[in-house]
C-alpha cells in the first residue's frame, strides 16, 4: 500500500481542522483567538476615548503652540495635535500587540516591566531632567520618558501577583512586603515632586489589600495612617501644604484651578463651538492638565458630563467582567488597573471643577503626551489582556454564595 499518497490528504484534513476561514469561531490562530476572546465592548469604549482625545487636542493645541512661539518662529497651531497623532499611531499598536499576550507571559511582561521601569526611577534623582520645576523625566526630546507613568501599570500588577500568594499561604508576608514596596515608590515620587503619581499608587495599594481580604479592623487602620500621614504631609512637605491651602483656604497662588473653572463653564451647556473658545487662552497646561476645561468651553458641560459616563461605562464594564471571574491574581490585577485608570480620571476632572487641589495629572486617553499615552497604552493592553475569555467556557457567578447563610 502505498502511504505518501495520503500524506497530503491527511495534512490538508488537519489543516482544515486546526483553522477556519480568517476571523471565523473556527479560526484557530492567535489573531482568530484574541478577536473572539477579547472583550470588544471595552476596546470599542476606549477607542472613542481616543478619538475623542484627538478632537480635544486639537482644540487646545493653538492655545500651548501659542505660548511656545516667538516673534522669530512661530508654531503651527496644529502643532501638538499632529504630535499626538504620532503617538496614537505608536500607542494602539502597542495596546493591541499587549492584549495579545496569554495571561502568564501578561504576568511575567509586568513583573519585568516593574523591575525595569523602578531601576529606571531610582535614575531620575542622578540623571533625570526638570520640566516646570519637576525632575520627573529622563532623556530630552522625543525620547524624553517619565518612568513613574510607566511603572504605574506594571506595578499594579506586579503588585497583585504579590498579595495573590496570600491567598495560597497565609503566612506568606505579602501584605508587609508590599507596604515597604509601595512606601519606597512613595518617597522617591515625593522628591521629583509628583503628589498625584504618589496618591495614585498609594490609592492602588490600598485598593488591592482592601480587595485581597485583609480585616476591617487592619483596615480601618490603614485609613487612620492615611489621616495622619496626610496631616504630616502637610506640615512637613511643602508641596502638599501648598496645594491644600490653595484647596481648603483659599490662600495662596490659586490662578491655574480659578483659570481652568472659568474656562470650563465659559462654554455653558452646549459650548461655543470647536476653535471658537478664547479662556482657554488664559489656561496654564490647556493641552494636558487642563484639557477637561477646553473641552467644556467649546463643547459644553453636556460634553463633560458625556465623557465622564464614558470613563464610568468603562469601569463599570470591567467590573462586571470581573463577577464570574475565580483566578484570585486576575481578580486583583484587573481590579488594581481599573483602579488607576478611573482614579486618574476622576483627579483630573475633579481639579478642573476645582473639587480636588492642583495634581498635574493627565486625563487618560484624551490629554496630549507621549509618556502618558504609551504607558495608558500599555495599561490598557495588559487590561485586555487579562479580562480575555473563551466565550464557550463554563462560568460560575461569584454572586451565587451572597444569600446562602
């Protein structure tokens, strides 16, 4: 009998098996797999968030462009707008080429990214430059990067595989081993100085010990050095009694947040229409800071309030992702990202609307910067990651023990 006549046969039958048409459910390739598993709701929410960003740095654009000009160069007005094209064109390949990554090589990616990014912000003190009076950044120009904004993401889950090995033995000292991570991360935040990228990842770290089951009575602990050490901040760290006395008693150089309120309620329900806005010619940062006030200008508030559901439906999208998940890790990674993302929203919206003191912090997705968007990119991407799922699997609700005694 002769055998390597079916040879082709058989190859061509296994073929047929392994893989469908492009794209289809039978599609067995890693692109067919991360279409069907990933969630599209959430990648089709940021997108809008993206493309929203690009309208509003067009529209502050001429505002920073402006400022940066003299009598002999002038910018062109569109000058930051076409920079930020740049980097969204970087940033969602990145996202995307993230979110393709299996939830183990997800894991060991932000582990290495934590250890790379932490040595490269221990530099920052030696070799960083200053930008406004801040030694954030390393490098100059277009390779000028800020390692906390890069380290954010992968810190949150590095963070959450730590206190997962809790989970497994309770004698492990996760919990103290990551105070003593966070603290250090803290206090070389505080020397750039940085208050809002030290609020963020102090925030992460409580939310991941509250979400990793540590007692109300560790807890509420936790929440009276969080008091105290905000009365301490404010007494022996200027930059903190500076903003909280701008904030709370109104003393001091109040100019950006009275400046940003005014541009945002300038434009009233509807806005003046796009290009059409002059406060935000009076805006300190209108592309990056202050980019909710420019949008509530020439938008209208029912513009701000529109993007201010976008961040919640993504929030609230993840989270009821999360109802039937089990991986204890998943859990609090995915609960960790969500965490920054949504706190760095609500920070940013809540000094433009002066509820919260001046952070120099980025609206995510939609303020102009390179450092931030890729790190948003990345973020976003190990997001996508680790909420993907065979949409055939089994799931059983976290909810199905709440009302059994």
């Amino acid at each position: 009998m002769d055998r390597t006549a079916e040879r082709p046969v058989i190859a061509a039958a296994r073929s047929v098996k392994r893989r469908g048409p492009r794209l289809s459910r039978a599609d067995r390739t890693p692109l067919g797999l991360w279409f069907w598993e990933i969630d599209r709701v959430l990648l089709l929410l940021v997108s809008m968030l993206v493309a929203i960003g690009l309208v509003a740095v067009a529209a502050a654009s001429p505002v920073a462009a402006q400022k940066l000009s003299t009598t002999t160069a002038s910018l062109d007005p569109l000058y930051y707008f076409y920079r930020q094209l740049m980097w969204v064109m970087v940033g969602v390949p990145v996202m995307l080429g993230v979110s393709m990554l299996p939830k183990p090589q997800a894991r060991r990616f932000a582990i290495y990214g934590t250890i790379a990014f932490a040595a490269l912000l221990f530099l920052v003190p030696l070799i960083g430059t200053a930008v406004n009076g801040a030694q954030r950044w390393i490098g100059s120009g277009v390779f000028r990067l800020q390692p906390s904004e890069f380290l954010k993401p992968f810190f949150a889950v590095s963070l959450a595989w730590v206190l997962s090995l809790r989970l497994h033995d309770q004698s492990l000292p996760v919990v103290p081993l990551s105070f003593v991570l966070t603290g250090v991360i803290a206090v070389l935040l505080m020397g750039q100085p940085d208050l809002g990228q030290t609020i963020i990842f102090a925030a992460t770290w409580f939310v991941l010990v509250l979400v990793a089951g540590l007692s109300m009575r560790i807890m509420a602990m936790l929440g009276a050095a969080g008091i105290a050490g905000i009365v301490l901040a404010y007494f022996f760290y200027p930059v903190a009694q500076q903003r909280i006395n701008i904030w709370l008693f109104e003393s001091g150089d109040s100019y950006q947040v009275d400046k940003a309120h005014a541009t945002l309620t300038a434009g009233g329900l509807i806005g003046t229409g796009p290009g059409a806005g002059l406060a935000k010619f009076q805006l300190p940062e209108a592309h990056t800071d202050y980019i909710f006030s420019v949008i509530g200008e020439e938008f209208g508030i029912i513009a701000c309030i529109a993007i201010a559901i976008l961040y919640l439906a993504i929030i609230v999208r993840v989270l009821v992702r999360l109802l039937d998940e089990e991986d204890s890790f998943l859990i609090l990674a995915v609960t960790a990202l969500i965490a920054q993302f949504g706190g760095q929203a609500i920070i940013n919206m809540a000094v433009n609307t002066q509820l919260f003191p001046s952070k120099g912090m980025t609206l995510p997705f939609i303020s102009y910067g390179g450092s931030s968007f890729i790190a948003l990119s990345i973020g976003m991407g190990l997001l996508l990651s680790l909420t993907r799922r065979n949409p055939y699997a089994a799931r059983v609700s976290m909810t199905r023990n709440w009302n059994k005694k």
